[in-house]
C-alpha cells in the first residue's frame, strides 16, 4: 500500500513539474508531454490535465487538400509571414504512417529545415498509426499543449487524402482546403466533402494557366477563394487578411452564444 503511494506521489510530482516546464515555454517539455500523450502515459494524461485551464484562445489553422497542392510550401509561407509579425508559431504535419514502423514519414520536417534553430518555430510530425479522418489521434492533446505553452499560431497540416478529412472541422477554429489548377476530378469529388466544409479555400500555384477557370468554378463553393503562388509568397497577404477576417467573425459568434 505504500509503495502504491509512494509511486502515485512520484507520478504526480513529475507531472506537476512537467506542466511547469510546458507552461514555461520549454520545448523539450512540450516534446517531451507529447511524446507521452502518444503513448498513452499517465504521466501526459495527468500532465494535460493540469494544463486544460492555461490554454486560451489562438490563431488555430488547419489546412488540408490533395496531395500536389502545395500544402507544406503554404504552411512554410504562412509560417514565415506569421514570424514576422513576431508571433510564436508552432506546426503539426500529420503524416501517413509508416507500414513498417508505425511512426511518421517526417516528409514536412525536412521541408521545413530553415526554421530548426528558430526559437519562436516549434515543428513536429504525428504519425496517423491508423486513425482514420486526417488526423493523428492525439493531435487535439498537442494542440492543447502548444497553446498552454505560449505559441501564438498553431497551423496543423492533415494527411492530405481528401474528402474523408473532416476530423480537422473539430478542432480548428479555421480551416483551409488547399487545391491546385488543374485537379479537376480531384476538386470535383472535394465538392462533395470538404470543399463543403472549408472556411476558406486557396487555390495554389495559381501562376498555372487553369486558375482563373479554378477560382470561378469555386466560388459557387465557398465565398472566400484566394489564389496564391506560395513559392513566391503571391496571394499570401490576402490570405492572412482572410484568415484574420473569419477569426474575428468566429471569436464574435463565440461570445453571442456564451450571453444567450
């Protein structure tokens, strides 16, 4: 009976001091919680918990879309732009698992290097192993952590499968389906899922000769279509207006239902 004690008190007094440490800002911490909330530790359960009343409202995005479309270059778009308006931005890219191993293809990490000794850029891969709708299953727990440790923007990249990925409707506040010129039986088939759901979409590479057609097709869809050129960062200041505009449309409808 003691030594059961004895063992919850050390669990809890790590968990404590693992909290502490997210809520400072350390990343190793937040690696660290995350790590443990993927396998299923009692030690980052007891650990998240602890951090539920420090998370408050972010920029949440999540962005999803075929694979082709650019999603990764207009998540390192964003992330830049974000940066330099001198917010702490952390990105979740959800990869597909690993036959093999179970873990992720780290694909979006290596795309992303040129942030690795950026203090204010947390950068991690999820792997699927498995769960269905896009997402990781505990990538709502890491977003949790992210905002308990301070990150300004949590921009969360899903598998990239298409129409099946409305998991992301859950947790982000503000989601993008991001498509490319040319995809039509892609976009077609988007239309019966999550073109339907997207606040907002972005058609990339729209340098390509098939964009106007693409954007007009779309916004039959969706009243706001922004094209951009991610490479060349063309398109991006409309898009961060966007973004901004439904944040503060969503925060607004948020508070009118907290009075009625």
């Amino acid at each position: 009976m003691t030594s059961t004690v004895v063992t919850t008190t050390k669990s809890t007094e790590r968990s404590v001091t693992l909290a502490e440490q997210v809520r400072s800002g350390n990343v190793r911490a937040v690696s660290r919680l995350i790590t443990l909330l993927e396998s299923q530790d009692p030690d980052g359960i007891e650990g998240l918990r602890l951090l539920a009343s420090d998370t408050r409202p972010r920029i949440v995005i999540g962005v999803t879309g075929y694979p082709g479309a650019g999603k990764s270059t207009l998540i390192n778009a964003l992330l830049c732009a974000y940066r330099r308006q001198e917010s702490k931005v952390a990105v979740l890219a959800v990869d597909v698992s690993s036959a093999m191993t179970g873990g992720a293809l780290l694909g979006d990490r290596i795309r992303m290097q040129e942030h690795a000794l950026d203090s204010g850029v947390y950068i991690r891969s999820m792997a699927t192993r498995g769960n269905h709708g896009g997402l990781a299953r505990t990538t709502d727990a890491a977003k949790l952590v992210l905002e308990a440790a301070g990150y300004d923007v949590v921009l969360i990249e899903t598998v990239g499968v298409g129409q099946n990925e409305a998991d992301i409707m859950n947790i982000s506040p503000t989601v993008l389906a991001v498509v490319a010129p040319g995809l039509g039986d892609e976009v077609q088939a988007m239309k019966a899922g999550l073109l339907e759901l997207a606040h907002i979409i972005v058609v990339n590479k729209a340098d390509h000769p098939d964009a106007d057609r693409t954007v007009r097709d779309l916004r039959e869809w969706c009243a706001t279509v922004i094209a951009t050129v991610a490479t060349t960062g063309e398109g991006l200041s409309e898009l961060l207006a966007a973004i901004a505009a439904h944040q503060r449309t969503r925060g607004m409808a948020n508070a009118h239902q907290r009075f009625e």
